[in-house]
C-alpha cells in the first residue's frame, strides 16, 4: 500500500496505552497548527507537555491498571517531517472495580461537514464499572467527567507553542472517500478498496461528545 500523502500544517499525536494485559491500546487525534514545521526537538518538548497534560485531566478517568505508556508525535507536513516521543508513564487513578477488556468509552468529534459512514471518534479505556448505571448506560456524573477531562485536555493542547508556531484546533484528517469493489480473480470473493481522496480534506473539530452507551473493542479482551 502506497505511503499516505503529507498533510500541510497538522500533526498526529498517538496516545499508547497499556490496559491490563493488553499492551497495544491506542488512541490517535490531530491538531493543525500556523507557523513554522516543528523540528524534533520541538515534538519531543511537545510530546511531554501532552503527557503531564494526560497526567492532569485524563488519567482520574482511568482504573489503575490503565496506564499511558508513550505520546508519540508525527509531524505530517512532508514525509519527513519531524518526530517527537514521551516514554514517561502515567498511571490511572480512578478507584472501582474495572471494566472488561473490551468496553471502551466513546468520545465523538464532531465537525461541519456531513457525510454517509464512520465519524471521527475514539475509543478510549476510561471509566470503571462502578461508573454504569445498568449494562447498558453510563452513569451521568462519570459522562459529564469524561468528557470535561477530554475538552481541558483539548484546550490545554491547542494552549501549547514551539518556537515560531501555535497550534489552533483538533482537526479531522480524511485520506479516502468512497470506495471501489475489486474481486479477487482467484478465490472470486469481491473487497471494498477505498479511494484516496487527490488530497487529504483537513475538518476543524467543533465539539466533541462521550456517548451514553459504553462501546465496544473486542480485539482489546486479549493481548
């Protein structure tokens, strides 16, 4: 498969997590920013400033077993483009009995733009069961929790600067739109391809939202 193609003014931050025995729990969001391109210096101050932030608004969300592991930043600007890691670990504070491997709680950006399919979202290892008000509903106060701890660590992001650069917003990157059936001429079973867009659509997160309903990532019940 061919390498993505850049993204002008925006960089990806991965949030790695460990959840239990799962070592692999990831969480992947986009800020565009003005200015200057970072240099790798630069991301690797940036990548620590994300981490305290975690440590500061995210990680009361999270049961003890959950722990950020890394906060890896890729400048998408050119294929090139500067890298930055945080290997510090923050571990989760929030006391109850935890969920499965497998709940997660859903965050939702929302942005202007309508289209038929997937909506940029996470799927992030927060809240205990202790925070559910039956199976299937979480409990208002740990809703409204989640999702004010999420929007300051937005905000205190989009507060963060290197030299000669701001970032602005959380932002949306779309690589593809729609996609073409292919069968395979062997075994005659037909595959949805994507197609790349000519260039990557770039939407500004206007709000964001936890959904009621615990969702789902059944690969996260075993490592």
């Amino acid at each position: 498969m061919p390498a993505l193609p850049p993204v002008p003014s925006v960089i990806r931050i991965s949030l790695k997590h460990t959840a239990g025995l799962d070592l692999d729990v990831v969480n992947r969001v986009y800020f565009s920013y003005t200015g200057t391109a970072p240099t790798n210096a630069m991301l690797i101050a940036l990548a620590g400033s994300v981490s305290s932030a975690w440590s500061s608004f995210i990680k009361s969300l999270c049961n003890p077993v959950v722990k950020l592991t890394e906060v890896d930043i890729v400048d998408l600007s050119s294929p090139t483009g500067a890298v930055g890691l945080d290997s510090t670990v923050v571990t989760g504070t929030r006391t109850g009995q935890i969920n499965a491997g497998g709940v997660a709680t859903l965050v939702n950006f929302h942005i202007a733009r309508r289209y038929r399919g997937g909506k940029p979202r996470i799927y992030s290892p927060w809240l205990n069961a202790v925070d559910l008000t039956d199976e299937q509903d979480w409990a208002s106060t740990p809703k409204a929790d989640a999702i004010a701890g999420w929007n300051l660590f937005v905000t205190a992001i989009k507060g963060f600067t290197w030299t000669g650069a701001t970032i602005t917003n959380q932002v949306n990157v779309s690589y593809y739109s729609g996609f073409a059936s292919v069968q395979n001429p062997v075994t005659l079973r037909w595959k949805n391809i994507s197609t790349p867009r000519g260039a990557p659509l770039v939407d500004i997160v206007v709000s964001s939202s936890v959904n009621p309903k615990p969702a789902s990532q059944r690969r996260r019940n075993r490592p």
